[in-house]
C-alpha cells in the first residue's frame, strides 16, 4: 500500500511540474520575442512618451524573471487546485488552472510594465493566456486518463451505524472515478464480523456515523493493519482538531480554549474588510447600476431586499441583497430557505444569483462593519431556531463576525446540508489565521463562477443531520 501512494505521489508531482514548465515555457518564448526586446529598447522619448527603458539583462536576470514566473504559477494552482491531479475531476482542474493562469499574468504584465517604466503592449499578455489555456485543457485530460489508467478508482468498505446511508453512498457515487463503495456492513451485525470484513480485498474502510465505543477500536484496527481509513468526522473531532498541544507533563495534552481572535488579527481582519471592500463597491458599480435598473423595470418592485440576520453573538442586522424573487414570496410570514428551481425567483433573479450579482450590496455591509468579508454565512433568526432545535452545536457559529463567503462557501455548496456546513464553519473557526482568510478570498474568486455553489436546496432535503 505504502509502495502504491509513494508511486502515485511520484506521478502526481512529475506530471504536475510538466505541466508547470510548459506554461512557463509559453511565458519564456513571448518573454524573449516580445517583451524583453521591448523592455531593452533604448529609451527614445516619442511627444512624451518614453519608449523601453534601455534595460539590459543577463543569463542570471532571464532565470530570475522566469523563475519568479515559474514561483507564482506554482502558487496559485496550488492554491486553486490546478495541480489535483485525480483528485479533481479533468474540468475541475482546467478551471482551476484558468484562475491561476489569469492571475500569475496579471501579476507578471505589471511586473514587466515596471520593468519598462511603462505600460508595455496588452495583446501579447492575452495571447499567451489563450496559448496557455488550450495547453491547460489537453494536460489537464491527458493527465487524468494517464493517472487513472495506472491506478483505477479505490474499492471501498462502507462500515455504517444508526443512520441511513444514503447520503454518503451518494456523495461516494459523485467520484465514481475515483471511489466504488464495493460492499457495506452495519455495526449490527457484529463488531468481530466489521473487523473479518475489513481484511477483505479492499482498497480503504469508510467509517460512516458509527458509534463511539465502536469507532474507536475500529480506527485502531485499521490503523494498526496499515488499512487506509475514512472517517466522516463528528462534532467533538472538528473542534479537537482545532486544539492546541500542550506538554506539561509526560503526557500529551490538548487545550481547547474558548475562541477569540487575537487584537492584531482582527485589527488587520478589519483592515482588509475595508480595504477589499472599497475597491470592489467602486470596480463593480457599473454592474449594481445596471443590475438595479433592470429589476426595477421588470416588475416596478423594489431593487434591494433586507432581511434580518444574526452574526457575531447573535446580534441582529439588517443584510441587503438585489431582489431576486417575487415581492409575495413570504407573503404567508414563513421564514424557508430557497429551494431548487424554485417558483418565487424571477426571469431576472435566477441570472444574477447564478452570477453572484445578487450579493454585491452586501459590500455595503461589510463596509459598515456588520459583517466581515470571510466568515459563516449570516442566518435568519428563525432559520437558526429551527436548526437550534435539531442541532444545538449551531450555536457555535455564532462565535465570530458573519461573512460574505466563507469556508463553508468553498469547500461546500449552496445545498449543502446544514449539518455539513456547520462542521466546515467550525473547522475554520478553530483553525483560524490571517492566511487562512487570503486563501479563501482568492478562493472566492473561483466559486463565484462554479454553477453548483449557487443551487438551492433540495425540497425533500431535512434542515439537518442529526449524526452528531
């Protein structure tokens, strides 16, 4: 098994490093025939405009461009999982190469622009980003057909408890690529009879919701015969996850402390809301004006919408979103979320909720200092009693600032069960940092363009999961 992962990784990171050298190879070939000639012009002053800058570089200066180059791209396709090779499906990956493309070229076009003094030429920017891009999507099939043909998806035991399985066999089912639940075996039947089965022929064990008495020595025999394990965690792991080790004595000890963002964290914290803020409300008022005129012309409602949400200590606001539904759509006084296809959203709202237009006014909020640009998701009053009344642990959200997107935003979806949601919102609650706050901004960015994050809920979909 040990053997299978080392080879695996090996693959991985080759193909991943081809596929890094020949976008930085694109950037090199236009480096040299376009913008270093540019860049070495001697300057010549054209009715005051300067034309190059007369630099001149060496063999060490070239590396250095391209490495930087190289550097930036390794960056941002990690961040964005460019290089998730069969862990992503081939789109997945495409699409998150696009981001790290577009932003490692918009960082190196000024960077040559201040090389030059000056704004160089803008189309040979664009071209190598379209060059790079139709490299992207053929590396990004290649090297998944290649991965799976050398290692075919995993035959999974599903080892399941009290609650239905449903759920995550469906979940499962989403990667059919990667995963194949080949058989499942409840608790039930017999611990002696979980531990026989777990010795089959299999690739990894799925610990599904099973009780603690028994989750425990499971893990353990597992662990113990080297059997790769995955364990859906609860509550209780999330936030010991988030602990702190501590080594008093000559036992480990783990600190879980009540939560509180350090002063110059949320000093800085405040800092980038206002920051970002400020910069988006004025690049997309062009978008809100016009978003605006449109709803107002198509029914004569009104353009915002504010509804009552909780955020930090369950403090009330008043959040403001573009309408995207019926001005009756709560005329019976019944708080409910959206649901999928949904009758009350209109023509113009299903388009600017599927763009994340909707959310813009909401700048205005973080502005004002309601809620913070990254963090949970404000709820309604009403909703977070029903949720309270199932799942008592929703309180725990409630520790920090609400945010316009957050990790539950990233790594989850719009239907996403609440339950689900919560454990994400607490993983970032307990592993909070300033870093953790960039990366899902730049990560905002590309969920804002993928389709499933905007779905409401399903109809028959429960408020809650009560596994915990």
């Amino acid at each position: 098994m040990k053997q299978r992962e080392s080879k695996k990784r090996i693959l991985v990171l080759l193909l991943g490093f081809i596929g890094l050298c020949m976008q930085t190879a694109v950037y090199a070939w236009f480096w040299f025939k376009v913008y270093y000639p540019e860049v070495s012009r001697p300057r010549i002053s054209v009715d005051g405009y300067a034309l190059g800058n007369g630099l001149k570089l060496y063999f060490r200066g070239h590396l250095l461009i391209l490495a930087i180059y190289f550097i930036l791209l390794l960056f941002f396709s990690n961040t964005y999982g460019g290089l998730k090779i069969g862990y992503l499906r081939p789109m997945d990956v495409f699409f998150s190469q696009i981001f790290a493309l577009f932003m490692v070229n918009f960082i190196s076009y000024f960077q040559i622009s201040l090389l030059n003094n000056w704004l160089v030429q803008v189309p040979p920017i664009f071209v190598i980003f379209l060059f790079q891009l139709l490299i992207a999507f053929v590396w990004a099939y290649i090297t998944n057909a290649i991965y799976m043909h050398i290692f075919p998806p995993r035959e999974l035991l599903l080892v399941s408890g009290v609650y239905p399985v449903d759920d995550i066999v469906t979940k499962f089912n989403t990667r059919k690529d990667k995963y194949h639940i080949a058989k499942k075996i409840n608790i039930s039947e017999g611990i002696d009879a979980v531990y026989k089965e777990c010795l089959g022929k299999y690739d990894g064990v799925v610990i599904w919701d099973v009780p603690s008495q028994f989750r425990n020595g499971l893990v353990k025999y597992c662990y113990g015969r080297n059997i790769r394990i995955y364990v859906m965690p609860k509550i209780t792991d999330v936030l010991l996850k988030g602990s702190s080790q501590l080594h008093l004595f000559d036992t480990p000890v783990l600190l879980l402390r009540e939560y509180s963002i350090k002063i110059e964290q949320r000093a800085i914290k405040r800092l980038f809301d206002i920051l970002i803020s400020l910069i988006l409300i004025i690049l997309t008022s062009p978008i809100m004006l016009v978003t605006a005129i449109v709803i107002k012309c198509y029914d004569k409602g009104p353009v915002l919408y504010k509804q009552i949400r909780c955020t930090k200590d369950m403090k009330e606001f008043k959040i403001m979103k573009f309408r995207s539904m019926r001005v009756d759509a709560e005329k019976d006084g019944v708080a409910r979320l959206a649901a999928k296809n949904d009758s009350r959203i209109t023509p113009v709202g299903k388009f600017i909720r599927s763009c994340r237009i909707d959310e813009l006014p909401q700048l205005f909020n973080i502005l004002a200092g309601d809620m913070s640009f990254i963090g949970p998701r404000p709820e309604r009053p009403e909703i977070i009693k029903q949720y309270l009344e199932e799942m008592p642990e929703f309180a725990f959200r409630m520790k920090v600032k609400a945010g316009l997107a957050g990790y539950a935003q990233v790594y989850g979806k719009y239907n996403t069960t609440p339950y689900d949601k919560l454990k994400l919102d607490l993983t970032y609650i307990e592993n909070y940092s300033i870093w953790l706050d960039i990366k899902l901004m730049l990560l905002t960015v590309k969920i804002l363009f993928t389709p499933d994050s905007t779905e409401g809920v399903e109809e028959n979909q429960t408020t809650a999961q009560k596994n915990s």
